[in-house]
C-alpha cells in the first residue's frame, strides 16, 4: 500500500506547485548571479501583478487570448494530437475578425457575433488543414502546423497592406467598428454619467477606466467548462480520446480515426480563434499590423497547456500566471532594472521542471516495485520455516 508521502508526492497539482515555486528560486539566484536584489525584485514581480485592482485587471485581460490558445493545444493533446500551430490559429483567427469588423457594420450583438463567427471559422478551417495532412497523407502535424504559422504570419502582412484594409501613412489595418467592441461598460466610461462615477471611486476607476476588461475572460472560463465536459461526458470526446490514446484499438472498434483527427484539430484551432476574436473585439487598438516576428501568443499557449498538465480548468491558472509573470517582467524592469529574459527564464524553468515532474511518479511507482518483491519474499521465508519446525 502506497504510503501517503508519495501519494503527495505523485498529485499533479502538488507538482505544479513545487515547479512554480522552484522557477522562482532559480530566478532569485539568477537575479543574485547578475548583481539584482533577489527578494526585492521577486517581490516587485509579486507586487505588480496582484499589489493593486489595476494589477490584476491588467492581468486578466493579457492572459485571456494565451489561457484559449492553452485550452487549444491541450485539447489536442488530450486526444493524441500536438498543435504546434496554435500561433498561425491564432493570427488566422485576427485576420478573419479584422476582415469582418471593418467591412461590416450592423447592430452590436450582430456585429459582435459575426466577428467571433468569422475568427472561429477562420481558425478552425486552418485547424484542420493539419489535419486533413494528418488523417488522410499521414503527415505529422507538428510540421505541417510549425510551417503553416509562418504561412500566416505573410498572409497578415499581405491582408495589412491590401487597398481595402490599409490605413494610409501606418504600418496596419483600419480598425474595426466599434458596435464589434466587448469592452465591459465601453459606452457608459464615456459617458458624462459614467465618468463623474469613475472620478468618484477609485477601485472602479482603476479596473475599468484604465483597462479593456472585456468579456473574454468569462468566456475562456465557459470554454474549459465546455471543453472538459465535450471531453470527459460526451460519445464524441470518448471517441476523441480513443484515438488519441490508441488509433488501432479505436479503428478496430468502428471508430471513425480520419474524421475524429480533423475534428479535433478544428476544434483545437477553434479555441485559438475565439482567443483572437477577443483580443481584436476586447482590446486597443482593434486592429492588425505588420509584423516582423510572430506575437508569440500561440506559443505561449503551447507553455500553459504544458503548465496545466493539458487540464483544460489548469489552463486558466496556468494562463493567469503566464500573464501575470509577463505583465510584471515590464515593472521589473522599469523598477529593479533587471532584463525581462529573467521571466523568460522563470518560464523556461517552470515549464522544464513540469516536463520532468512526470518522471517522478513513475520513479516511485518503480521503487515501490523494487521493494514489494523483497516483503513478499520474507513473508514466504517465514512461512516455510514455520512448516519445517512442524
């Protein structure tokens, strides 16, 4: 029988944590190594991201598109899958919101809803050119997708420059209407009544007057619910599951594998674009730029769903923190003037040491069976000797 030290040991919860805190450890040593104060500036980073509601509303809002992109990889990875294109998903999914929003201008909750239509349907058609590749040629999905996040890098700065969308003397787009935005309380801020309100209390002031808090958080959270459920209740994310976890059983079974590997890599890519339907719809300046280098919200999704061990709940913690370790690396910098790589490597070691948590259950459950063969044996020896003394 297990002892409960291990037990605790093997939660996966438990090892999360004891990553976090150790990615910390290493970057109080790393600031040490570089001349920085390591308790001053670990606590600044602490400070800045939950030390005031401006904090952590800020924190919130830069979180949401990275917690989606999160919840699309471990989506894909909980059925067998590894989307590495969550980063071209995702600029797909801005391309198709700014296409939509700035050509179209109906009625906010039409407006608002045919935004998120197009991103939605933009990121999963390109979810599922991996894998159509995948289910029915056979080709790996990581490098499919790795090359087609640099196909939709050129085709945003091809669209920011096209005659319908560009924006005479800047580098981007025009911006989307405004009857598109999901800004909480947008209208009434501006409002004579919404700002003398504003004026008049500070703690609302601070969350909604300096951030775009959007609805997007509340929908990421409906959107792990959801997922979770598709996953763990439902005959389609049975069969998801199956052939991710054996494609041969699942075959054998009657399962459709093909259908089932381009659902879920629609699907995954789906979540990316609901994530770039919000940062568009949710956040300045509504539109799209040229860009020498991918924004990295993809990939930082790839470390959240890594971080969260694929849980799609995990995902919004996981994101959370993501955020938070971003938006505080600015006041680091600004306050401590320590280099904003320090997060990078608090991320980096975080994201290594969850990687290596799941040895060690494994390692455990090894040395528990190097250890009940020997019980087993005394327990045997004792018997025999017992039926020798008779």
């Amino acid at each position: 029988m297990e002892s409960k030290g291990r037990k605790f040991l093997k939660n996966p919860f438990v090892l999360t944590v004891i990553a976090i805190i150790l990615g910390f450890l290493v970057a109080m040593v790393v600031l040490a190594a570089a001349g920085f104060p390591p308790l001053k500036s670990v606590g600044i980073l602490i400070k800045s991201m939950v030390g005031k509601p401006k904090d952590i509303a800020a924190v919130v809002v830069k979180s949401t598109p990275i917690i989606f992109t999160g919840l699309g990889v471990a989506f894909a990875i909980k059925t067998g899958l590894f989307n590495i294109g969550a980063e071209g998903q995702y600029m797909m999914g801005c391309v198709a919101a700014v296409a939509a929003g700035a050509v179209l201008d109906l009625p906010a909750p039409l407006e608002i809803l045919a935004v998120i239509l197009a991103a939605v349907l933009a990121s999963a058609l390109y979810g599922g050119i991996v894998g159509v590749l995948k289910a029915k040629i056979g080709i790996h999905e990581v490098i499919t997708s790795i090359m087609l996040n640099w196909i939709a890098l050129y085709f945003n700065n091809w669209f920011t420059n096209t005659r319908l969308y560009h924006k005479p003397a800047t580098i981007g787009t025009y911006p989307i209407h405004e009857s598109a935005y999901t800004m909480v309380l947008y209208h009434w801020k501006k409002s004579e009544a919404g700002r003398a309100v504003l004026k008049s209390n500070d703690f609302l002031k601070q969350v909604l007057g300096r951030n775009d808090i959007n609805m997007g958080f509340a929908v990421a959270v409906i959107a792990a619910i959801f997922v979770t459920w598709l996953l763990t209740r439902t005959k389609k994310g049975f069969e998801l599951r199956s052939v991710g976890s054996n494609i041969d059983a699942a075959r054998y079974t009657g399962i459709n594998v093909s259908k089932n590997i381009i659902d879920s890599m629609m699907i995954s890519g789906a979540l990316c674009g609901l994530g770039a339907a919000f940062y568009i719809t949710g956040q300045s300046p509504h539109l799209l730029n040229t860009l020498s280098a991918t924004e990295n919200v993809g990939f930082n999704g790839l470390s959240v769903a890594f971080i969260a061990q694929s849980s799609p709940i995990g995902c919004i913690f996981a994101g959370l923190l993501f955020g938070g370790l971003l938006y505080g690396g600015a006041s680091l910098q600004s306050q401590v003037g320590a280099p904003t790589e320090i997060i990078n490597i608090v991320i980096g070691v975080i994201v290594f040491l969850v990687a290596l948590s799941v040895i060690i259950p494994q390692f455990l459950d090894k040395h528990v069976r190097k250890a009940a063969p020997k019980t087993e044996t005394v327990g045997t020896d004792k018997k025999k000797g017992a039926g020798d003394a008779k």
